[in-house]
C-alpha cells in the first residue's frame, strides 16, 4: 500500500473526494485485480481508503494573510489631523 501511495501522492492530496482518486487511478491502469492485491474489492473501495490515509492540500493550515504594512504616524500626519480640527 506505501507505495501505491508513494506513487499516486500528488493525485491523492488534489483529490476532493475518492472518486477522483479512482478514476485517476483507472486512468494509471489500477483496475479491480489490482485492487484485490492490496484487499480491495475494487478501485472504489481501494480509492476510499487512499482518501483517507493521505493529508490533502486544504488539510493544512492557512498562514494568516498578513494584513498592510502600518503607515507610519510622524509629524507629517500630524500636521494633517490638526488641519482638520477648527479652531486649533
């Protein structure tokens, strides 16, 4: 099973769902004989469990976007907010 896994990684973790991994897997030439070798009744059943076992790219945790970088306050700005106070 490693290295079915090894070899249909990238497939396994763009996968949305098992599906997707069987008919990848069919298209590789993974038919239900093969499936048998590794205890599967067939490719779907053989997909699911490749599903399950392999951490997906939407598996992992976002980075938090960092945010725009603070505008420095100097006199410049200063000069502006009192411009537009009355009376100062």
């Amino acid at each position: 099973m490693k290295g079915l896994l090894h070899r249909h990684r990238e497939l396994c973790e763009r996968a949305v769902d098992p599906l997707e991994i069987a008919a990848g897997l069919e298209a590789h030439g993974v038919t239900d004989r093969t499936a048998a070798r590794f205890r599967h009744r067939d490719v779907f059943s053989l997909a699911e469990e490749m599903y399950a076992r392999v951490p997906r790219d939407g598996d992992t945790p976002a980075r938090p976007e960092e945010g725009p970088a603070p505008r420095p306050v100097g006199p410049r700005a200063a000069g502006f907010v009192l411009a537009l106070l009355p009376g100062v």
